[in-house]
C-alpha cells in the first residue's frame, strides 16, 4: 500500500462528462492525484439502479468517461481507474453492510427521496434504495481515507461514516472511517440559466465538444433579457454568461463587469471572450482525448490494469473483514 493517503472518486457512466463536472470534481481530481493514492471507480452498478431497462449505452458510456478523464488529465501511471461491477468483493461487502442499516434510515436520506422524485419512482427498488450501503462498500472496501463530494452527496457520506462506525464496533477496527472533503466551487448553472449543466436537461457544455459546437452553445446561452440593444445597461449578476466568466475568467471579471454595467460592451463580444477562454481550456483536453481515441487497445489496457489492482486491494480487505466477523472459515485468503 502506498505511503499517501487514499482518495475513492469517480462518476456513474451515463454519458460525456461536463465543465459542470469538471470544475464541481474533475479539475481537482487532476490535482490531488499527486499528493493522494487515488482510485476512480466507474460506477456501473449504481448506474443501473436508475436506468436498469437501458443499459444498452453502458459499455459505450463506460469508455467515454475513461476518455473523458484521460483527456482532463488523469494519469492512469498514479491513478487507479477502475470498473465497479468487475470487484464482486463489492456485493459481498454491500450486503455484509445491508445486514444492519435499516430501511428507514435508507429511506429517510434526503438525496434518496430527491432523486427518487426526479426518477418519479412511485415504489422505489431494492436496488436503488441500497445505493448508499454500495457506496459505503466502494469507499471503505478501499480504505480510503478521503472523499470528494458536493453538497448534494453530504448525508451519503454521513451515513457511510456511520455504516464503517457501525461495523468497526460490532467486529474489529479494520475498517477506515472517511473523511469528506465537500467542494467550495458553486454549481455550475445550464446554458439555459434556469437549471444545473446536465446532459439530460439538454443544457450542458461537454469536454468533448469541438470548438463549432462550442460558439454554437455559447451564442445560444441566455444572457440579460432587459438588454435590447447592445448599449443598453446590463445586470451581470442576471446574466449566465457572466456567471461562467466569473468561474472560468476571473481575471477579467471586473473589466467585465464595469464595461456590462455601463453598456460599452455588448453580449456578443462577452460570449466571444467567453468563447476564447473555454475554448483555451478544452483544447489541449481535445488533443489527449483524440490520442486515446486513436489507441482504444491502450484504454481497454488502462482499464483492465486498473480494474485488476483495485480487485487485489478488495480482496485483501475481504479477507480482513471476514477475518473480523469470524466467517473465514477456511483460514486463508481466496485469489481468483
């Protein structure tokens, strides 16, 4: 096991990842991959929790999100990338943690009934109720010592906390009790303005997307509805395209601002700088992704490599876990 601290991270293979994700997640991914032994898990199972009758995308899915963080910059030489349905240790661990959470407890998580509302489950399944003992199982099967998080999945984490509390008194301290590391970057807003960026609500900026498609996006983000004419005064704090300038240009913000205040610059010319700055950003993304695109026997590699450490390392807890709940009954650790 390596000196650095643990980190468990990653996202539910649903499709091309977002500057959403990327500023909510990914760009510190990128950066606390040097000082943390850090595994990123593609979720699949929690996936199909909520989409279990279209599960025809997934393996697509599961190698865009790879590309996605090679291209962000991931280094699979430091980062362990890896896929959640090939450690069956993870079911093992899940259900060995479902023997002493309540349903209630489950059903009272307000990021369930949330996102139960979203789905518009009327009778919620098995599955998708247990999705935070699976996340317990994923964090703590690794032994991670932190987990980046937003806002959203705060009571997740509080009750993962709980779960590892829970078993270490039952048992034997073998389990490591996480710490959340929660992000101070608000969420990001949709290029319509009205909701968070999310592919599903068709308002998203993807990494992925060519410089075209991203004029394109850009030009047609809402902006200060009470500006009619380009001298008109502007309300920046009304405005989207300011609210990404804030997070993306900020050391024009001011100058922005001022010049949007008085009408000396229109919306057009705030988009192209807007434009000039994101497309910046994603370009050298747009290179490392069409390198990795180019050698998908190499990502399959990177996958396969990744996915094998992160089994031995389940493995080994298994054994340690078993051995707490004295149910190894042979004495000796399984490897397959």
């Amino acid at each position: 096991m390596s000196d650095k601290k643990r980190i468990l991270t990653g996202d539910r293979p649903t499709g091309n990842l977002h500057l959403g994700h990327y500023v909510g997640s990914l760009a510190n991914r990128v950066k606390l991959q040097k000082e943390y032994d850090s595994f990123i898990i593609i979720a699949d199972v929690q996936a199909l929790t909520t989409h279990w009758e279209k599960e025809e995308n997934l393996t697509e899915n599961i190698y865009t999100i790879t590309l996605d963080y090679l291209a962000a910059g991931i280094d699979p030489e430091i980062s362990t990338i890896f896929i959640q349905s090939m450690i069956p240790e993870l079911c093992e661990l899940t259900m060995y943690f479902s023997l002493f959470t309540s349903v209630n407890v489950l059903r009272h998580n307000p990021t369930i009934k949330s996102e139960a509302a979203q789905h518009g489950f009327k009778d919620m399944t098995y599955g998708f109720l247990g999705y935070p003992v699976s996340q317990t199982a994923d964090i703590a099967i690794f032994k991670a010592h932190l987990v980046p998080v937003g806002e959203d999945q705060v009571p997740h984490m509080e009750l993962a906390r709980r779960i590892v509390r829970r078993f270490n008194d039952l048992y034997k301290p073998v389990l490591i009790e996480p710490d959340t590391l929660v992000g101070d970057v608000p969420r990001l807003v949709g290029l319509d303005g009205k909701a968070k960026m999310s592919k599903s609500l068709n308002n998203a900026i993807f990494l992925a997307d060519s410089p075209e498609t991203l004029k394109t996006k850009i030009r047609s983000a809402v902006t200060d509805p009470a500006r009619i004419r380009k001298d008109d005064p502007g309300h920046p704090e009304v405005c989207t395209i300011f609210e990404y300038h804030k997070v993306f240009n900020q050391d024009q913000v001011p100058e922005i601002e001022v010049h949007c205040r008085q009408g000396s610059i229109g919306c057009v010319d705030c988009k192209n700088k807007l434009f000039t700055r994101l497309n910046d950003l994603l370009e050298p993304m747009r290179e490392r992704r069409n390198k990795f695109a180019g050698n998908m026997a190499l990502v399959k590699e990177i996958l396969f490599d990744g996915t094998s450490k992160a089994r031995a390392v389940a493995q080994d807890t298994m054994y340690e876990v078993r051995e707490a709940m004295e149910i190894n009954y042979l004495n000796r650790p399984f490897k397959y």
